[in-house]
C-alpha cells in the first residue's frame, strides 16, 4: 500500500522528543486513518470530511478517528478523512465545496454558506471564546504593553484565534502590532513560551488540551465575547436523509461518557442541533471583512 502524502507529512513533524513508542502508536493510529476509505468499501455511501486544522495532521487524525469509527456503525454510511495543513488550502477546499463534510469555524461557516451553500448540523453547546496569551514570565502585564510588538496568530482567518481577536485588539483596545502567523494553536502557544511573540492568540479550548507544563506558562490577557462554536456542516449534494442520521447519531453520543468524551476530542462538547441564520448570519454583522486576509 502506498502511503497518502498527508500521512507521509504527518510523520515527518511528528516530534523526536516522542518516546518510540509514542511514536509507533501515533504512526499506528495515522495508518489507520488511512485505512478510512477502504474500511467504508462495504458501506451504502462514503462521505469526504475536512477539518480546519487548529492542530497538527497526527492530533487531529487521532482525534477524529474513533469517532468517524462510531458514526459508521452507527449510520451505515462510510466517512474518509481529509487533512489538510494549513488553513488557506482548507478555505479554497471548502470554498470549491470539495469536502461533502466540514468542521469549520464560525466566520469559515459564513464564508461556506455563501460560497457552497454548505448547511450547519451540529455544533458544540459551548460558547467559543479567542483568548490572547503572554508567558508569565515575560514584562507583558496589560494590553497596552503590546503596542508595536510582534503577536502569534494560527493563520489570518482562524476566527476567535485571529479574526475577531485582531478586529477587537485594533479597532476597540488600539493596540498596534505585528502579526506573525505560525500555522496552528500549538505553534502558537510555544512561539509565546518561546519569545518568539509577545503574545499569541488562540482559543479556550485548545489552550486547555495542552499539557500542564504549556499551560501554567501562560498568562490570559483578554477574551472575546463568546460566539457559537465550530460547526460540523454538509455540502448541499449530501442528502437530507443523511444529514439528519448523522445529526442523530452525534446526538445520541451525548448519552453515555465514551461518546461525551468523543465529542470532547473534535471539539463538539455537548452537542446540539446548529441553526445557520440564529447563530451564525449574526457573525456578518461584526463588519469583520476588513480583516479577512484571502490567499
């Protein structure tokens, strides 16, 4: 079998600080997800599923993966896994409406909609808030220290990371920086640990997947009001009988603590129903295009 090249990619930034076991077994669980495709052979249809890469290809394949396991067995349908590393080529993937599935955040869910027509089905029950970051260690103690400095960004238009952090940080606080955008919400976190930035933005959720020794090297600066989370939305091609099993069966994983936790991993914490026009047609009102940076 001839490896994918996001695998072989994947396996390459893996890192050496990994124990070899470690790192067998993130290799072990990348050989699996690409598996996907032929595991769903027998299935009565296979959707395509991209994911905005708040994290590096190997996280975000372990993560999904038993998930899309479940979804399988639970709907009968086959679902393969598309990563992508960096998001630019997600936004002109799901912009061409290439994936049948995507999870994407907010301002991407406006930007699907015009673009594909693409629908929300579910969405965490969580409110999703961008936070900016400094090492505790550092003299940053307020916002007004970080005029003229450099800040970390994940990409230009990660939403609660960069987008709207950006907006509210020059056009509320009139704070004048840098932006450095250095791929996802880890790099993020350790450009910051690692004075490379004098302060980085990212989200709640991902700031709390790190391990403790990331986290109580961070300080929280400022925090944006809360918006609805990433959405998992489908292509219009992708039947209304299949939308709603799929709904369903995200749904039904919130009964039981193995399928919270699940949800917990891609970031769907107590999933609910998602509905386009209440909660993200608001988002068009944040006049945020100014800061949009299309590549």
């Amino acid at each position: 079998m001839r490896l994918p090249t996001w695998l072989i990619w994947s396996i390459e930034i893996m890192p050496s600080s990994l124990s070899f076991f470690a790192r067998a077994a993130a290799f072990a669980g990348l050989v699996l997800i690409a598996l996907l495709p032929m595991r769903a052979i027998g299935a009565s249809q296979i959707f395509t599923l991209s994911v905005v890469p708040q994290f590096t290809s190997v996280d975000i394949g372990l993560r999904w993966t038993p998930l899309l396991k479940r979804l399988e067995a639970e709907t009968g349908y086959g679902f393969q896994l598309r990563l992508i590393d960096n998001t630019p080529k997600f936004e002109a993937d799901f912009q061409a409406g290439v994936p049948d599935l995507v999870y994407l955040n907010p301002y991407h869910m406006l930007m699907a909609s015009k673009a594909q027509g693409y629908v929300p089905l579910v969405r965490g029950a969580i409110p999703l808030h961008g936070i900016l970051v400094c090492d505790k260690n550092s003299p940053i103690k307020d916002l007004s220290d970080l005029n003229g400095k450099t800040l970390a960004f994940p990409s230009p238009n990660a939403f609660g990371a960069s987008l709207y952090m950006r907006a509210l940080l020059v056009e509320k606080e009139g704070i004048h920086f840098t932006p450095t955008y250095v791929g996802t919400h880890q790099n993020v976190f350790r450009h910051v640990i690692l004075g490379e930035a004098a302060a980085g933005g990212g989200i709640s959720a991902t700031l709390e997947k790190e391990p403790a020794s990331i986290q109580d090297r961070l300080n929280i600066l400022y925090t944006t009001p809360g918006v609805a989370p990433h959405p998992l939305a489908a292509h219009p091609r992708v039947p209304q009988e299949a939308r709603k099993k799929i709904s369903a069966a995200l749904l039904k994983l919130n009964q039981n603590a193995a399928g919270q936790k699940m949800l917990a991993d891609v970031e769907l914490d107590k999933v609910v129903n998602a509905n386009y026009a209440n909660d993200y047609l608001p988002l068009g009102k944040l006049n945020l295009e100014r800061h949009v940076i299309a590549k």
